[in-house]
C-alpha cells in the first residue's frame, strides 16, 4: 500500500513537472514592450523528486495555481551577465565564506550551524551574487541597510579588500561584528547602527561624502543593498529621489509573499502568479497585500493599486537582473515553511507541489545543473546546497533611472537659470502645481462626503446665531477656519468618531463649537491648547462642559508638555485611546515637525489647517515638505531678481523664526515626511477656487509677515489653483443652489482654502 502511494506521487510530481517544462516552453511573452521576462528553458535541470517527495507537498487542484505560469522577471542587461565568467568567481568566494566560519567563530559565540549557514542573514545563493556584483561593479560606495549580526559585511569587506570602498551600515540594531575586530581597513567603515542609527533617507550624503573625500558625482558609483524588510518599491523610490542608482534587493519574494511588497512582486503586470500565492480570505477569494515595515503595516491591493505598482516599477527601474542560483532548486522556499506556517510572512494558506513548481519556474537556470556537480566544484555537502536552496528568494541587481529630478541634488548649490520660469517668455514651460496625495481612505467619495453637508449646512447657521454674527458679512471667523476647511473638518469628525479631539490653536472658539456639535453623539474628550484667553469658553450653553478641558491662557501648556497618560487617566481613558485620538493644528507652528512630534507620541491621526502651498505663510506646511522638487516652492519665493540666489525659507512660530531650505535640504525633508506619513489626503473645496489666496495676499504683500512673493501675479493664481483638489460643485452658481449661501460669499470663501488636510501616521515600533 505504501509503495503504491509512493509510486502514485512518483507519477504525479513526473507529470506535473513535465507539464510545467512544457508550458513554460510554450508560454508567451507579457504584452508589454518595455518589459522583458525570461522564459528560460528549465529542460536540462529537472528538480530532485526524492527531496520533493520527502517534503510531503499536496498537489492541488486549485486553478488559481494549476493555472498560472512562472516567469524570470528581467529588464536591461549587465556587463557581467555570462556563465563561465560568474563561475570564475567561485573559488575566490568559497575561500571567503570558510575564512568566514573560522572568523565568526572566535568572533561571536554562535553554535556551528548557525556560523555556517548564517540564520536569519542572507543564505549562500544571494551571498555570492553579492559577491559577483561587488567584484564586478567595484562601487566606491556600500550602503548595507540592514546589517543584523554583520556576515554579510565581512564578506563585502572581503570582497572589496583590493580597492577599499566605503562601507557605511545602517541597522536599528547594533549587534554581532562592529566592522572594527580583526578588519585591517575600520576607517573605511560608517556605522549608523543602535544608538547612532539613522534611516539611509535622513543621512546628509554630501556631508558624508565630503568627510571621506568624495564627491556628490560617486552617488552615480554607490550600490546600494537592501535587506531591511521595507517595501522595496518605495525604498527604490527614495533612492531614485536621492540621486542614487544602484541596488541589490535581499528576500525579493515571488508576489504576494514575504515579509514586505518586493520588486518581483511589483513586477508582475498580469497578475496570475501573485493570486496563486495570495491567502485566502473568508469568502474563499485570494487577498493579495502590499506590506512594508517587516509585515507591520499591510494594506489590501486592489487592481488599480497593483497596475500602479507596475507602473512605479517601469518608471523607476532601467536594468533588472535576477541572480541564478548555485545549485537547482531542489527544496523551493522549504526554510520558509515554519515562518509561513506562524502567519509571520504574507503567503498562500496552504503550500502546495504547485507552489514549488511556480518558485522553480520563476527562477533562473542553476549554474551546476547538479547539487552533484555544485557539490564537486564548491565542496560543500550536497545537503547543505539542497538546505540553501530552500533560501533562495531571487535577489536582484537594479539599475535606476535617472530622471529630471535626479540631477536637482547635484545641481542644489548653484542657481538652475534654465528651470526659471518667465513669465514674459511664452516659450518655456511653466512649472505645473500639484495635489500632494498618499494612500486611501474609506470615505473619500463624493456621495460619502456630502452626505455631511445638511447636517453642516445646519450647524453653520447655528453657530452664526450662537456667536451673533451675519453669515453674509465676510469677516466671519476671520483669522481662523474658513467655511470649506470647516466643512472639511466636520467630515472627517464624523467619518472617524474620534474618542479625543485635541485643538491646538483655538482663537475665538469658533471651531471648538463645530467639534462639539459634530461629535455630540458619541461626546469625545475635547481639549483645547491656546497661549491665549479669548471667545468661547467652551462651558457656556455647551451640556458636554465636563468633556472639555482647557489649557489655555495661565494654564496654556504645549501640546508636547502635557502628560497625555495622566490626562488620560484622569477621564478614563487608556494608552490605546491615543490611536483614536485627533489633533487638529491651526498653531502656526512646522507642521512637520509637529508631526514628528505627534508621532513620537504614539498619535497616529491629524487634520492641519493653514496648509499653504510651497513658499508661502508663516509656518512651514506639509504641502510644502511634500514639494521634493522644490520647483513650485521657487516660483512662490519672495525674491523675484534674477541676480538673488532662490533660498526659500522654512518657517515656525508665527513667521518669528525662519531658516533657509536648499534643494537638497527639501528632498530630505519632503522624505521625511513620507516615511512619517500613511495617508495624506486634502479635502476639496465646496465650490472652485475664483479668488486663490485673496485673504493671505495681504499679510504677503502689504504686511509682509507672510512668506510669499513680493508682487502677486496671474502666474501665482495658476499655480494655487493647479495645487487644488476640483471642487466639489463645477460652478459658483450650482454650490450657491445647493447649499443656500450666495455666490459672492462662496467666491470669498474661495480666497480662504488654503489645502486642509486629513493625515494619518505610520505608527512607531514599540
């Protein structure tokens, strides 16, 4: 009976694999002609049906994997793509990688398989494609972002012994080798690791580079290697922004696998294979993920997400190059079966024989076409090269593009004359605004969101009534809110009933009277931070006054001194209340460093009011931050001679302290706020923007105490309505019929949005 069930799987596992070598062979190329994929011929490396039998794999029925086709994701070429000269390669690199057993040994106290395999590090397959890009490309800058216990730096620095590159090691952690014991060449070593760890997107490169007597020119011959369980799309991205082009990305899992979106995944325009290995839901429906931050904040992709992955990864990428295996794949993906098991990477429910055969089809062709001949030629064990096998996850050699806005780092300590706009000269092209968008939230339909409009509508007149003041005289709440950005406001209260509302900048009370009627429901801890004592005081005519605490005026206290614990302590609340908490900033304070501040606090949701466009008001905007290429922020910049260098300002307190901000230093900054931010979203206005910024030229122009250029223009009124959402009614004349108020007041409105926007956190690691 066994021997029969054995002979059955036998003549399964033929079969299947036979069908898999046949299709693939018959498999035509994806519709695309930028993208070329490798339907290499797998005929000459049959995999090992003894270890594939012993691994107990079902062979399932589901279409999802019976049909789709495995693929070698591949674009461009590189120089050192042929077989005979990477195996030249090997005997340097098995020397170093037994030199490395015997150092780790003495150096760290590790049991013998774990020196030998590097658990938990990069595996033998990846390491020497590591090695054959280092030795071929000799970068003259390494940046290893995530280091862990250091084998793969002692074997760079082995790699790199006959031309001394500096090595710079970015980790959170700071644990194994410190790059100094037994290194003839430490100076060459730059460690931001544990207490010195700073994220390769915050390190000033320039400076660096300046101190090891490099130019910002060597960010062309930088290599780049990712192994720090981050959405390699988005690090790919970051890279790009930075002027930097090449990279080797660690644990580039097939799609919808592992512990963060890789590029592979991103690779795959049509879709099949990232079904077959997505985990099925409740309804029995593949759920692929985008996830980043080592599987801690993961988001479902729907199918206009997935097409602009691709897009992302054709845009960015110029050379893709996946590098092949030692030996065959004889246990495709085994070492990960526990972790898949646990759930603590991204994964099909249930592994399959179909599985395999798809890891194995979307690989290149081993170089020994045996675990025998590897064995034979490496001596190592052919269970140590059947072990590693199950570590291979297709790590990739990039090549980046260079776009335009690459050339901007380079260039941002000299003026760019020819990227001047001129207003005179219709000849060149005008710099375009912008709508700064990241991510999705759930009600951001217009149906969704003027359904709050009545009720709005209701409460506006209201207030007119309570505060004693005409809707139509235009000096409504002025100084503060608007009417669009209150609307806005409301919305998002009502969409994500916030358990604390925190107000800090309140004025005359204006919008604490909005929050409390929006709320009254479910009647949230409200808490209103001012220096000043003035309007509303929150206790008069309001039932919920023992919901509203005040630190304003003599009991004024900064958003970043209050004891939120005790606070919220003292009205029973807990810790995780904070995560739905909302702050709302009209401070007049960075905005981006208030939410860097939030953040650390462990808040995760902010609406921002007074979100100027790049250049302009009397505090730094996050829309500002988010103008990485700084163009829009030039045209804006008070001065307006040709002759004056353009140096923008970023400003805090009210225009009170100010400092300049270069090219460079607003990439940096508009990184920052990327890795800081989950969703970034602006609320449209009500009707179209016919009068842009009427209310802030003013304090621009006449009182200068605002940021902005001296002299206001058409140009500047283009570029502010560019750097809008459409608004919700096409014309003055409908929004007027819908919601009552008069054209002209509407038109006035107009000239108070100022971008609000709804923001929500990337959350810290505890």
């Amino acid at each position: 009976r066994s021997a029969l069930c054995g002979l059955t799987l036998l003549i399964a596992t033929f079969s299947l694999l036979s069908a898999s070598a046949h299709s693939l062979r018959q498999r035509s190329p994806q519709d695309d002609s930028n993208q070329q994929f490798s339907d290499a011929d797998h005929d000459h490396r049959r995999l090992s049906l003894k270890s594939l039998m012993k691994t107990n794999f079902k062979v399932s029925n589901d279409p999802k994997t019976t049909q789709a086709k495995g693929y070698v994701c591949a674009r461009g070429e590189v120089p050192w793509d042929d077989h005979d000269e990477i195996l030249a390669e090997i005997p340097s690199y098995i020397s170093a990688y037994h030199a490395r057993h015997k150092f780790f040994a003495i150096e760290l106290d590790l049991v013998k398989d774990d020196i030998v395999t590097n658990f938990g590090g990069t595996g033998l397959f990846h390491t020497f494609t590591i090695w054959v890009v280092l030795r071929k490309l000799k970068p003259k800058v390494i940046v290893e972002s995530g280091v862990y216990r250091g084998f793969t730096s002692w074997m760079i620095a082995r790699a790199t012994e006959d031309y001394s590159p500096l090595i710079v090691r970015v980790d959170p952690w700071a644990v194994g080798w410190n790059g100094v014991y037994g290194n003839p060449r430490p100076d060459t070593f730059v460690d931001y690791r544990g207490d010195n760890y700073m994220d390769f997107t915050r390190i000033d490169w320039d400076e660096l580079f300046d101190e090891h007597f490099l130019s910002p020119g060597d960010k062309a011959s930088t290599l780049f290697i990712l192994d720090d369980q981050a959405d390699q799309l988005r690090r790919l991205e970051q890279l790009s922004r930075m002027g930097f082009q090449h990279v080797l990305v660690d644990e580039n899992f097939v799609p919808a696998m592992g512990v963060a979106f890789s590029v592979k995944d991103a690779c795959d325009k049509a879709g099949d294979l990232r079904l077959a290995f997505a985990r099925t839901d409740k309804s029995g429906e593949s759920s692929p993920r985008r996830c980043d931050n080592a599987r801690k904040d993961c988001k479902r992709m729907t199918p206009t997400e997935i097409e602009k992955a691709y897009e992302e990864f054709d845009s960015l990428i110029d050379t893709y190059w996946e590098g092949p295996p030692l030996a065959p794949l004889a246990r495709p993906y085994s070492s990960l079966m526990k972790k898949l098991e646990a759930g603590y990477i991204d994964g099909p429910s249930e592994w399959t024989l179909n599985h395999a055969k798809l890891v194995y089809q979307s690989s290149k062709p081993p170089l020994y076409n045996s675990l025998e001949e590897a064995s034979k030629s490496t001596g190592l064990s052919e269970m140590h090269l059947s072990y590693e096998s199950g570590r291979y996850t297709n790590m990739a050699y990039i090549k980046l593009k260079r776009h335009h806005h690459h050339h901007q780092e380079n260039e941002s300590r000299r003026r760019l004359n020819d990227e001047e706009e001129d207003d005179d000269d219709p000849s060149k092209p005008k710099t375009k605004g912008y709508v700064c968008n990241k991510g999705t939230i759930a009600w951001d339909t217009k149906v969704k969101i003027l359904s709050e409009l009545n009720s709005f509508i209701d409460m506006h007149h209201l207030r007119q009534k309570f505060f004693k003041i005409d809707i139509n005289n235009q000096g409504f709440n002025y100084g503060s809110f608007g009417m669009f950005h209150s609307f806005i406001l409301w919305v998002v209260l009502r969409k994500t009933k916030p358990t604390v509302v925190i107000e800090s900048g309140v004025a005359g009370g204006y919008t604490s009277w909005l929050i409390s009627k929006a709320t009254e429901e479910w009647n949230p801890l409200i808490v209103r931070i001012d220096p000043k004592l003035k309007g509303w005081d929150g206790m008069n005519l309001n039932p919920n006054a023992s919901k509203m605490v005040n630190l304003r005026g003599d009991e004024y206290q900064d958003l970043t001194e209050v004891d939120w614990d005790a606070l919220y302590a003292k009205h029973g609340l807990s810790r995780a209340d904070k995560a739905t908490t909302l702050f709302i900033l009209d401070d007049h304070q960075d905005q981006v460093t208030r939410l860097s501040q939030i953040r650390q606090m462990g808040f995760q949701r902010v609406v921002v009011q007074s979100n100027f466009v790049p250049g302009v008001g009397d505090a730094f905007s996050l829309k500002d931050a988010c103008d990485a290429t700084g163009f829009v922020r030039r045209n804006f910049n008070s001065s307006t001679l040709k002759s004056v260098p353009i140096q923008p300002n970023r400003c805090t307190n009210y225009h009170k302290t100010c400092e300049k901000i270069d090219p460079f230093e607003s990439q940096l900054v508009a990184l920052d706020l990327d890795d800081m931010v989950k969703t970034y979203w602006e609320g449209p206005p009500l009707s179209p923007i016919v009068r842009p910024y009427q209310a802030v030229i003013p304090f621009i122009v006449d009182k200068n105490i605002f940021e902005g250029p001296k002299v206001w223009t058409d140009n500047h009124d283009r570029l502010v309505v560019e750097s809008t959402k459409a608004p919700f009614y096409d014309t003055l004349q409908l929004a007027s019929t819908v919601t009552g108020f008069s054209e002209e007041y509407l038109a006035f409105e107009s000239g108070r949005y100022v971008n609000i926007a709804y923001v929500e956190l990337n959350p810290i690691e505890e």
